[in-house]
C-alpha cells in the first residue's frame, strides 16, 4: 500500500512537471506535491485521533473498569442517565446532556422496560424506607433495566462511581453534583 501511495505521488509530480509552466522549476513542483500529499495526510490522521477520541468515552471506561460490553455499558450508562432525566429539572438535565457526549445513543440503549413487578415492587419499598435505604430507592428503579441487560443488580453499585467520575471529568463538580442529587 505504502509502494502504491508512493508511485501515485510519484506520478502526480511528473504530470505537474509535464503541465507546469516554464517559470517554475522541478523541485519547486516536486516540494508542493510533497506539501500537498502531506497535508492530506494530516487530516486523516487528525480524523482518525477524533474517531478515536470520541470511541474512548464513557462506554470504554466502563467495560475497561467493569468487565462487561459494549451493549451493557450503554445499557448501564443510558438507564441511569434515563432516571437522572425523569428527576432532574429541564434545565439540569441539559446541563448533564450538554456535558456528556453522545447522550442521545445513550438513552436510546436503554432496554425496554421488561415489566417485571419485582423491580417495582423493589423500587416503591425502598423510596417508603426513604433515607434509610441510602439512595437504594432511587436506584432500585434500575434493577429492571440491568437484569434486561444480562447484568446482575449488583453492578448498579459498580456503575454509579464510575458514570460520576466520567461526568464529573466531563462537565466539572456541579453537573456531577447534579446528577449524584438526582439518583440518591
């Protein structure tokens, strides 16, 4: 591949030297095409490094720390982003999307609800324990969600550290807080 890019470049200068004008000499030619070519190839470099970037956010960070893939970590990510959503105000939920990249494929990898009572159930007896049950109300609304991802309920405890560190990387101590405040 890299013989091939050579020759095209290669033929390329001998056309601009076929083409080119009296006044300018060859090197001067052969030093464009060489700028040119290096350009090019700069921006898909730069290309690729944003790719890369933008595929190294919160769903890397969680199968990297929890062990689990691709599909759970949005899952996981989306559904707690899901909840933070349904009690926070509209304006700090904007806030948080605004902070978080891709929240939008976030919360479309949310499963749907497998209408299972227990996590309701589950849900409504620890919000009635209220601060006894040290935010497990909250949080308890997500059992549904991560059973559906093949995930025990275990892992919602694994998940919420690292999803607040990432946002608190992302958007600083206030849009982390808020969203902390919304899921305990």
């Amino acid at each position: 591949m890299h013989n091939f890019k050579s020759f095209a470049v290669f033929g390329t200068v001998l056309s601009l030297t076929a083409c080119a004008s009296t006044q300018q000499s060859t090197g001067q030619i052969l030093a464009q095409a060489v700028t040119q070519n290096s350009v090019a190839q700069s921006a898909v470099n730069a290309g690729a490094v944003a790719n890369a970037g933008s595929e190294s956010g919160l769903v890397n960070v969680l199968v990297d720390q929890l062990g689990i893939n691709s599909q759970q970590a949005m899952g996981g990510a989306g559904s707690i982003f899901s909840l933070a959503r349904q009690r926070m105000s509209p304006a700090d939920f904007m806030q948080l999307s605004g902070s978080v990249p891709d929240m939008d494929q976030y919360l479309s990898a949310v499963p749907q609800s497998s209408g299972s009572s227990s996590s309701s159930w589950l849900g409504n007896a620890a919000d009635l324990m209220g601060d006894q049950a040290n935010g497990l109300g909250s949080l308890a609304t997500l059992a549904g969600s991560f059973k559906t991802l093949g995930m025990d309920t275990n892992m919602i405890s694994q998940f919420v550290p690292v999803v607040l560190e990432y946002v608190q990387g992302q958007g600083g101590p206030g849009v982390m807080s808020l969203l902390q405040s919304a899921l305990y």
